[in-house]
C-alpha cells in the first residue's frame, strides 16, 4: 500500500466539500447584458450568427429588458442599429437627442430607474466609413475623432446613462470624455474604458448585428495586435491616468492571460467582454450536439472570472439567468 501524506482528492470527495473550497463563483450580479435595438414598431429580428440574440424596435426592447428584469439581470448595455441613410462621415446622428439610440437611454431609464445603463461610445454605428473615427484619405485621424466621441458621450450622459464605455481606441479619448462629463457636472457618470481592445476576428456576428463592418480596411490602426501583451498595461496605465472607472478586455476567451495581468497590475474593477464570435462558436457547437452548450457556457464563464475579470459583458446573460432560475 502507497502511504500519501498528501491527497488532494479529500477535497473533491462530496458536492458539499466540493462548495466548501470553490475558489470563484459566477453570479448575476457580474453580468452586463448586451442588447440591440433597431428602428420601427414591433420588430423582432433575430441574427442568425448569434442563435437566441435579436434586434428590438425600442417597444419591444422595452418588453425585452422588462423580462430580464424579472429574471434578476440589472445591467445592460445596449447597442443602435442605425439606418444606412442616417450615417455620414462624422457620426451626427450619435448627438440627435430623438435619434434611436438616445431615446432607448431616456426610455429603458424612464421605464426601470433601476437598472444601470453602460452605453458604447464609437463612431462605427453611424459612420457611412464603418470606422470607430474620422475618416480622412484612408487614414483614421485621432484627435478630430475625440471630439466626436465627447459630444457622443455626453449625450448619452444627459440621455441618462450611468457608464459610458468608449470602445473606438483612439489615444486619449477616456481624459478627454472626463473633462466634457466634468465641466456639465456629469460627476457621477462613470467611464468604463475598452482598455485593451484587440483587432479580432471575433466581432463578425456583432458587425453582423449591427450592419457596421468597416467599408474598407481594417482596424488595425487603433485596435491592439493580437500578438501584444505588454501593450495592454500601457494601455491600461494611461486609462487610469486618465480617469477611468473600469478597465476592460475585449475578446475575453482567447485573452484571458491579458485579463489575469490587468488584475494582477491595476486595483481598479476589470470587466472582461465575452464577445459575439465567442458566442456564436458555442452556439454552433452545441447546435450540432458536438458540445454540451450549457456546460460550455458556465465553464467559459467562470474561467472569465478566474483570470481575473470582476464583471462579464456576455450575450449568455439572459440565458445564465434561466439557468440560475432552474
Ligand atoms: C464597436 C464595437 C465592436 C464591438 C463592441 N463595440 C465591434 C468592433 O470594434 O468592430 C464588438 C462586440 C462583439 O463582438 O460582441 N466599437
């Protein structure tokens, strides 16, 4: 007989032990559920790249949060698709305060005071370039775009949102939203920055969803290089130099080393964003029954949390939510 001191089995012996040293814990409330909303009345379309996810006119979105609501989920973080023939150059349509996007703010807060709105500050939506800046000669000019993005979040500030989320990259653009929020006494709308946002693959579906692919090029000049670790504390560095509440990495699955080094090198909140290619893979999986996909689901999820990520933007939200519900 092999006489083991040391036999780490002991603690893996029932369900109960087996609670007792679970190290992390997934939980509704690290969820931000992304959501689409679209123009009309009464429209439901679903995106076939992303099984279980739809775009909502603003009344049936308004149905939609109310469900989730029920369902325990309090933070959401919605997305306009905007009609081609509102898109210019320069992103007007983000400031029109009886644009879509901004009447979906004042409304879902008009509607459930209590739930917290982080909205996404870039041009791509309402750009007939489909780039996250200006556009000039090809080229993606960065401080021109600022100012677009403070206008963008202040109205979303003054629509009623509780965190705004510049995804574009442009260099220096979390200062520059704080000075505008600060000088119209927006004191208390946070900034949860895509800190390190690479130029990946995984935004096909999103890109989908939200008719915004860029018209031409790429964005590889303001994304980060997928090969790129240490960027991302340079990145995260100025973020929280510059004032940011949040840091955020984005994809989350293929990144979850970037995720475990931000939480190892900043004290601020890490949000991870488990996006929309990430989905659609275990949800063509599970579809061909070649994965369990509520298994995948929650396993994926926790390992988000493992690296290191305090809160998770993931489509899975409402279905993580039935789930807890079961
Ligand atoms: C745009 C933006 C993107 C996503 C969130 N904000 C796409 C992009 O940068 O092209 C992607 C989200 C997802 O794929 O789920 N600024």
């Amino acid at each position: 007989m092999n006489h083991l001191t040391r036999r780490p089995r002991r603690n893996r012996k029932s369900d109960v032990i087996r609670n007792l040293v679970q190290e992390n814990h997934l939980t509704l409330h690290d969820l931000i559920f992304p959501i689409f909303v679209t123009e009309g009345q009464n429209v439901q379309q679903a995106i076939p790249s992303m099984p279980g996810i739809s775009r909502f006119s603003l009344d049936r979105l308004v149905d939609e949060v109310g469900e989730c609501v029920e369902l325990g989920i309090k933070a959401f973080a919605p997305f306009p698709n905007i009609s081609e023939d509102k898109k210019d150059r320069f992103a007007q349509e983000s400031k029109n305060p009886d644009g879509l996007f901004l009447k979906t703010i004042s409304e879902l807060k008009r509607q459930f005071p209590g739930i917290v709105l982080a909205t996404d500050v870039a041009m791509d939506p309402y750009s007939t370039d489909g780039h996250d800046g200006i556009v000039d000669n090809g080229e993606i000019i960065n401080d021109a775009s600022l100012e677009v993005l403070g206008q963008m979040a202040l109205a979303q500030a003054q629509a009623g949102a509780d965190i705004v989320a510049p995804s574009d990259m442009m260099d220096g653009r979390v200062a520059h939203i704080r000075q505008l929020l600060d000088k119209h006494a927006f004191y208390n709308v946070a900034i949860m920055s895509y800190t390190a946002k690479y130029a990946s693959g995984f935004y096909g579906p999103f890109r989908d969803a939200l008719e915004s692919a860029p018209k031409h090029g790429d964005k590889k000049t303001y994304q980060m290089n997928p090969a790129n670790s240490r960027e991302a504390l340079i990145e995260a560095e100025l973020d929280t130099l510059e004032g940011a509440d949040y840091l955020m990495v984005k994809p989350a699955l293929s990144y979850l080393d970037v995720i475990k080094s931000l939480r190892d090198n900043s004290n601020l909140p890490i949000a991870a964003y488990n996006v929309s290619g990430e989905y659609a893979m275990v949800k063509a999986a599970a579809q061909n029954g070649w994965l369990d996909g509520e298994k995948i689901m929650l396993e994926t999820l926790l390992s988000m949390k493992r690296a290191g990520a305090d809160i998770i933007l993931t489509y899975f939200a409402k279905e993580f939510a039935q789930y807890v519900k079961r």
